[in-house]
C-alpha cells in the first residue's frame, strides 16, 4: 500500500460547474478521514464479475478539496477507470533547505585507532558545554574520521586514525557561533572555546538591510511561514497559522523543537532583541515538519491553501526537492490567482540544480550570498566562502547554494542571527535563510505601495506586485543563474 492525493482534474476543488460527480465522491469520502474507516469502493468491470478497490482516506484539504489516501498501487488502473476526474499524485516528502551538518560515512577500524582525542567545549569563560556536536576529519573526501556530542562536562571522546585532522566542525544547536578548523595537528587533549551570540554583531544581513534603524511597517501585510512551526520567542508575535501535519492538533502551530521555522520567521518579521527585515508584518505559521522527519507535499499544499483563506499576501517556503509536484504546483497557481506571491529557496545541494518548488515559475528563487568578515574567524561560515565573487569581491555566492536559470534574486544566507524556540538566539546558514531575507524585504518595499496592496485579490495583483518589486533589485554583479536579477535593496 501507498499514500497518494486525490486532486481534481483541473483545479483544487471541485463544483458542479466542472462535474458534480466528482464532488458528490470527494464529499463523501470526507467523513472516514475522520474515523480512519476503510472504503470498498466498486470497480467498473466488464457484465457479471464483481471488485472491489481499498482505499483509506487519511486527510482532507476542505470538504470539496484534495484527499490524502491510501491505496494499492495494483488498483492504480481500476480506481483511474472506475473514478475518473481526478489526478492521483503520489505523496512525496520535501526537506528543510537548510544547511545539513557534515557527517562522518567511515570510521577507523578498532585496530587503526592510535588517536583517542579527548576535546573539552566551553564557553569563553571557560563554563562547560553540553550537546555540542562535533565531527573531525582525517580523510575528508573519504569522509573518514569519528564524530560525537559532547556531555555535562563538556567533553567527548573522537576514536581517530592518525593525528593529522583534516578539517573539524563544531556545531552549537543556539546561542554560540560554531568552530571550523583544518590541516591541523592534535593529539590527547584538545580544548575548545565558542564565541556567544552577540545579537547586536554585524552580520551580513544587517550589513545589507541595517534593520534594527528601521521602522516597523504597517502590520495589515501577512507573511505565511510553512515550516518547521514558530515560536514561542519574545521577539516573535504569531498572529495566526495552522498545524498541517496529519493526526497532530491543528491548532498547535508552533515550533516542533528543531527551531528552523523560527529562525526563519524571526528573518522575517522579528521585533525586540534583534530586528527582522520587516519587523510590524502579521507572522502565520503554517507547520508541515512531524518532528525529526521531512515534509508531505499533501501537507505543503494544504498550508499553501490555508494561507490563501486566511488571506496572506506573502507565502515563505524554504524547503524543497529535486523534482517538481502537480499537486504543490496547483497550489501555487491558486496562491498566485489570489494575488499572492510565493518565495522559495533555491536549495543547498552545492551548486545543484535549483530546487522544487523554487524552480516553478510562478515561485520566486531566491539563492545565498555571503561576506567575508560579516561572521568571527574560525567559525563554519569560513569553509562556505566560494568564487565568484560579486563587483565587491567581499561578496560571493554561498558554495551550498543551487544556482540556475530559474533565480530570481539572491540574498543573505550565511552565518544569520535569528530568532530560536524559547527565547534563544541561533546561527544558521541556507537558502532557507536567504528566501526569508528576501520575503522580508519584499513585504518591506511593498508596504510603501498600498493601492497596490488594496487591490482585488486576483492575478491582475499578484502580477504588480512583481512589477513594483522589479525595479528596485540592484544586481551584486554576479551572473544570472546565480543571483537571477540581484538582490531586493530599499535604496
């Protein structure tokens, strides 16, 4: 058995102007989404054999809308002949477009360890540092070496071959910027100390867009986060959203604990310690991630529907996959039909191809650009710096970043202060960061431009949106598949 969604055959939901059949079967379906009940729907055979096809409806968008279910891929044919007037999609799974930690794919055999590298992690004044994840390279394009998270007392043990280290990355989850070190020797003992979060530090998103001297824009303009979930953070205030993810409370749309949607929604739209690109705009949080696991595209179209009734005027999504989704796609044509623009990361697969659903075209790709001397030495952010290099060759466009010639813009994505669950404050890399960036400032510019935003929700809206977007992007002096048309600046 597999989960496939059941769309309509043109649009996302189904009336009698296109075929009331079609809608009579999704509304009935409705009811054992709730009771997880099992259908024995009748197959259209040939006079006097008789079949019956299993399927199990697992969630609903709207009671005339798209439905999650299971079936048999040896149905497949029968459900397609016997009920026709849907797409069946099957259900795909989408990632955070965040930068992943590097990982160790071999370790040392127990006879070939001659290091066992003791390092102890602290903080400046020399305080110890728990759950400080660490990975030491002795042969980085084998990916061989040892990894290991430290304890209470700050330690942990790396089983090595060899003294020689390669490279070393030490990743803090929030509130210390993280340690890069290569082509060095350590042997026994090696002792570590992190630099803290200074939310006032000079990152190269506040080098670009100096926020914390802007003022807070008119808060009638809704910003949808579809995401990991937002909050709780005193900086942040969440004006509304919903939990997308299948059999969990609707209603709790905040942060599942991994913090990527609330470093996302604090680019956007933080106020109080530090300063979003468009501090005063109304944040929803749209939560698509279980806990530990990626995202449904069922889910991501369902938030993307939620955002157009609840009348948002942006859509965030930093997250994506390889190949593109009909179902996703519908749902950015209805967002783009409601006078809504959708922003979304190019993707972080190392110069890859860009990323669904940046790659669609009525999406807005955004790729990450960084600068040097915007982030402290030693830290991470020192191994993503990659040509080319922009007309300021203290630019350059992030080495993780998709590129292609689906970009439109480009914007700050390493070594970004935000917002993290709990009132904390964290470092992270991504496009994931560059697409909030840049939603921010778009909502930002456009603030400035009310008939716009008082227009009827339809294309017509949508479309000058982009228009008076278009003409105030500066280009860094990058070529187009790596920054599409420049970055969205106020001046």
């Amino acid at each position: 058995m597999a989960n496939f969604i059941l769309l309509p055959a043109t649009q996302t939901q189904s009336n009698e102007d296109t075929n009331p059949k079609v809608k009579d079967f999704l509304t009935t379906v409705l009811e054992p989404a709730v009771k997880r009940e099992s259908l024995k729907l009748n197959a259209r055979m040939p006079v006097k054999q008789e079949k019956k096809i299993p399927v199990k409806v697992l969630d609903s968008i709207q009671e005339n809308g798209a439905k999650l279910v299971e079936l048999s891929d040896n149905e497949l044919a029968d459900f397609h002949f016997s009920y026709p007037g849907f797409r069946i999609i099957k259900e795909k799974f989408y990632k955070k477009a965040t930068v992943y930690r590097e990982a160790i794919e071999k370790k040392a055999k127990k006879s070939q360890v001659n290091n066992k590298l003791q390092i102890t992690v602290t903080d400046k004044e020399g305080n110890p540092l728990k759950d400080i994840y660490i990975v030491a390279f002795t042969d980085f394009v084998n990916r061989l070496g040892d990894s290991g998270t430290t304890t209470a007392k700050g330690k942990v043990t790396l089983n090595l071959k060899g003294k020689r280290i390669q490279r070393m990355y030490v990743y803090p989850e929030h509130s210390y910027w993280g340690y890069y070190r290569s082509s060095f020797t350590a042997s026994a003992v090696l002792n570590i100390a992190l630099t803290s979060i200074d939310i006032h530090y000079k990152d190269v998103l506040r080098h670009f867009y100096p926020t914390a001297g802007w003022p807070s824009i008119p808060a009638s303009i809704r910003v949808a986060v579809i995401d990991t979930g937002v909050g709780p953070h005193k900086d942040l205030v969440v004006s509304g959203g919903m939990n997308c993810v299948k059999d969990e409370d609707p209603k709790d749309y905040k942060d599942n604990g991994e913090g990527h949607g609330t470093h996302v929604a604090g680019i956007i739209g933080a106020s109080g310690g530090i300063h979003g690109v468009a501090a005063g705009v109304e944040i929803f949080s749209y939560r698509v991630f279980p806990v530990g696991k990626s995202a449904s595209n069922f889910y991501i179209m369902k938030a993307i529907n939620q955002a157009i009734l609840d009348k948002c005027d942006f859509i965030n999504m930093s997250l994506g996959e390889a190949e593109q989704d009909e179902g996703i796609i519908s749902y950015i044509k209805q967002a783009y039909s409601a006078g809504m623009l959708c922003f979304c990361a190019n993707g972080n697969d190392d110069r890859d191809k860009v990323s669904f659903p940046a790659s669609y075209s009525l999406s807005v790709a955004v790729s990450a650009m960084g600068r040097k001397k915007t982030f402290p030495s030693r830290t991470v952010q020192t191994a993503i710096i990659k040509a080319p290099y922009g007309k300021d060759k203290a630019n350059f466009i992030a080495d993780f970043s998709n590129i292609g010639p689906e970009t439109d813009l480009t914007a700050p994505g390493v070594g970004i202060i935000s917002t993290f669950p709990d009132d904390r404050y964290a470092i992270m890399d991504g496009t994931s960061m560059a697409c909030p960036a840049a939603t921010g400032m778009a909502a930002r510019l456009l603030s400035a431009a009310p008939e716009i935003l008082a227009m009827p929700r339809t294309q017509a809206r949508a479309d000058e949106m982009l228009k008076y977007l278009s003409v105030r992007i500066k280009s860094l002096g990058f070529k187009p598949t790596f920054e599409g048309k420049g970055m969205l600046l106020s001046e």
